[in-house]
C-alpha cells in the first residue's frame, strides 16, 4: 500500500484527500477541507488564492507522509507572475463581468466556426481566450512574465517549478485538440504571446519535488515528489468513471454539469459548434466531448438565498411536486451570475407562459427536472454528433448525493444510470499518481479497480421518455 494526496479544488470548497493504493485495494480519506469564498473587491471578482494555498498547506500536515502529491482544480483561470515569479495581483474569477462582448471582438478577428474548427472548444464566455483579450490593455498582464492556470501555480509554490498541465490547457481554447499542442495561428492572429504559458505537461511527468519551506510546514520528511495528473478536474473525475467498455456516456455532477462521452479523436464540424460541444483532452490522448450545463449551481444559489434550509427534507418535498410542471434551459447564460436565483428562475418560467414556481420544493423540483432534461438533451445530441451509441450513463461527483436528480437523469434518458463515486476528481488524481509510481496499469486497469472497490448505485429508467421530450420541445419553441 502506498499513499497519494490529491489536492482537489472546486468552485465552493477545497479538500485534501488521500487516497491509499494497493494491488486490490483503494481507499480514500478526506484529510482536510477548507472553504473557497470568492471575494468581490472594486475592480470586480477575485479569487482568494493564498487563503486556497494555505489550505493545501493545511491539508498536507493533516495527511501525514505521503508517496506524492497531485493537484486538480477547476479550468480557465489563471495566475499572472512577474519577472522575479511574484503573483500579480489575485487570480480573477471565471464569473466575473470583465468578459461581457469580448466573445464579439474575437470573432470580429477569428470568425466563431474557425476558431472552433482549431480548438475544438465550446463557447463560453470566461474561456481564458476571452479572459485575455480583456486583459489585453491592463497594466498587470503588461508586467506579467509568465501564466500559470491555478493547479499549476499552486504546483509552482509547492515545488518551485513551472509547467503548463495538458488537460486544463485544452480549457483555453488555445489548444488544438488532434495535435495535443498550441494553437499557433489563433494565438497569433490575436495576438497572444504563448511564451507567457510554462511548457506543457501531461497526466503521470513529475512536476518537481516539495521545497524545503513546504517540508517544514507540514511536517512531512523528504523528497515527497508532486505529481502531474489531469489538472482539470473533469479530466480527473472522467478518469474515475467506473465503466466497464467503451459504450458510456459521463455525467460530472457539481456546481457544473459536464456530460458527454470520451472518445478517441474531436469532433470538430459545423453542426457540433452549433450544438455547443467541447472537445477538451482527457488521459492518454483521449478527448472529453461535452457539453457544459450550469448544474448544481442553480440548487446552490437558491439555497443560500434561503437561508440554507436543510437539504434532505427540501428533496423530499420536491419528489411530491408534479414531474415538468415547468423547466427552464439549464444551459442558459442567463443564470452564470450569482445572486436572486429563485427570482431569476420564477422570472423564466413566467416569460416562457410556463406555471410559476412559488415554493421552495416548486422550485427545487423545477431545477431539478431541468437539470436532468439538460442531460438527455446533451447525451442524446453526442451520441449523435459522434456516431458514439451508448448503454449506461455514469454520473459522478457531487450530484450522486442526490438521488432524486439521480433518478429523473434515467428517466429522462431512458437509460440505467450508475451513479458513483463521489469523489471521482480526487479518486482520478489518485490513481494517476499509482499509475505514475507503477502501481496500477492503464485506464482499463484502474476502472476493473475503480469498480470493485468503489460504492455503485444502479437506478433503472421508470415509465416512457414521452413526457420528457414534450418539456424538451416545451424549451425549444422558445
């Protein structure tokens, strides 16, 4: 048995978990877990990084002694560093307005079908292109020597060396996903200096060893090495999906809904840019094709709006509510900023002549039932766009607490829905270290181990698909 700590990094919270790997054996224990509070401040919104990296500091002493370390986050944001490798300023966040139009100005330069057809990338309005060119004329990116996306300059505070991570790269939409490299020509015709990025790396090369600072603050004796692994955290939770063949579909529940298929090669045409798919690179070359949904995120808000009302007891009262008395799309851009959630969702549903959720359970059963129609909507155009038929859907992440999404997700798809492990991101950065240290094999060999030693949930579809694709037509006549 060897251990690994997995620094995972999301939207709300941090964690580090360790996981302990064994020729048939795979535990996971959370060792610490630290809040991710966004700060706004006059310029707009920032994340508090060293609060982050003290919890990883924090973390790391909790462990123990440890075989390595690896780091996953969430994608696109970025640190800006000078010459000397001080940060810039804090890192801004994703959610932040600074890339209202910018999508616009882009285009106007490298028209949207081209730049899919390069990047392969959805559109989203705070992929780090976007963030960049609204940088452009600040004083901080004209000082800046270097970026570093986030698990990259935590790795570069642990360690002291930089690298730019694959998996979260190809989040930027300065990727080309056949080749695995930069883009050159779309970084050029917009005027991006790719020498800003550290080299690439990929899942399982050594990203440096913890300085001798860090080794006194946690208590840990040395050399502990840290790890590359897929740094995005969809990369890492896609490596833990414990499918037995090809023929799956992914669902990454959290904040996010990421729902799509891995494949082998992009998909890179007209009608996929249209449907707003992404192709971002997974482990081994693969390519995570996927839609993102704004997920959890709309169940959050609400309930910090509420006063953070007991979870379990609302679920309950909204499996009472009637199925698709009303959805709103759970894709819209509409709902990406925070704040007056259950206004903004009654909102939709009133301008859409739909009956206007008034409870707490209305609407958390509306959300709900749009989530999981968003699911059937995105599985069953991949399946499509890809030629990629598929058996199972495996839904990992936060969301296979909630059994209730859980279940509308089968029965919207018409599809058995494995739901399980929670802690996929963490579980995926394990084993990507085992793997690196020579303790596991391939992507095969860690899904046989993922499925024997992790807790499976199966739920089986209930009823005809009818009434899903009435609200999906529901949505799309609006």
């Amino acid at each position: 048995m060897r251990s690994y700590a997995a620094v995972d990094l999301g939207a709300a919270s941090g964690r580090v978990m360790v996981g302990r790997v064994g020729p048939d054996s795979l535990e996971l224990s959370e060792a610490h877990r630290f809040p991710n509070r966004p700060v706004r401040v006059p310029e707009g919104l920032r994340w508090d990084v060293l609060s982050l990296y003290a919890g990883v500091l924090q973390g790391l002493r909790a462990a123990g002694q440890v075989d390595s370390v690896g780091i996953d986050s969430w994608a696109v944001d970025y640190g800006l560093l000078d010459a000397d490798g001080s940060l810039l300023g804090n890192p801004v966040h994703y959610r932040d307005a600074r890339t209202e139009g910018v999508a616009e100005k882009v285009w106007a330069t490298v028209p949207a079908a081209e730049l899919y057809a390069a990047t392969g990338l959805q559109y989203a309005p705070f992929n780090t292109l976007y963030q960049l060119t609204a940088a452009r004329e600040t004083r901080q990116l004209a000082h800046a020597r270097r970026l570093l996306l986030i698990p990259d300059l935590l790795a570069y505070w642990l360690t002291g060396e930089q690298g730019t991570e694959l998996t979260n790269a190809s989040t930027t939409q300065l990727i080309d996903p056949r080749t695995g490299d930069w883009s050159y020509d779309v970084a050029a015709r917009l005027g991006i200096d790719l020498k800003l990025f550290a080299p690439l790396r990929r899942p399982g090369d050594p990203a440096g060893l913890l300085r001798a600072e860090v080794l006194e603050e946690t208590g840990l004796t040395g050399p502990v090495p840290v790890t590359t692994v897929g740094s995005h955290d969809t990369a890492s939770a896609v490596a833990a999906v414990p499918a037995t063949g090809e023929r799956f579909a992914y669902i990454c529940t959290g904040t996010w809904s990421l729902a799509g298929l891995e494949l082998t090669a992009p998909v890179l045409t007209e009608e996929s840019r249209a449907a707003n798919f992404t192709n971002e690179l997974g482990l081994d070359g693969t390519v995570r094709y996927l839609r993102n949904i704004m997920g959890l995120w709309l169940l959050q808000e609400c309930l910090r709006a509420w006063g953070d009302p007991d979870l379990g007891g609302l679920l309950r009262e909204a499996a009472a509510v009637p199925a698709l008395r009303s959805v709103v799309d759970a894709g819209d851009a509409a709902f990406l900023a925070p704040g007056r959630m259950p206004e903004r969702i009654a909102e939709a549903c009133r301008a859409s002549g739909q009956p206007v959720p008034g409870t707490p359970a209305q609407i958390t059963r509306c959300i709900l039932d749009s989530l999981a129609l968003a699911h059937r909507r995105a599985i069953d155009e991949a399946q499509r766009l890809a030629d990629h038929p598929v058996d199972v859907v495996h839904i990992v992440g936060g969301g296979t607490r909630n059994a209730l999404l859980c279940r509308l997700t089968a029965d919207a798809c018409g599809l058995p829905v494995v739901a399980g492990p929670t802690e996929a991101a963490a579980l995926g950065n394990v084993l990507v270290q085992a793997r690196a240290h020579g303790l596991v094999g391939d992507r095969a060999d860690m899904r046989r181990l993922l499925t024997r030693t992790q807790p499976l949930t199966r739920y089986e579809p209930q009823g005809d698909t009818g009434r899903w694709r009435e609200a999906e037509a529901r949505l799309a006549t609006r």
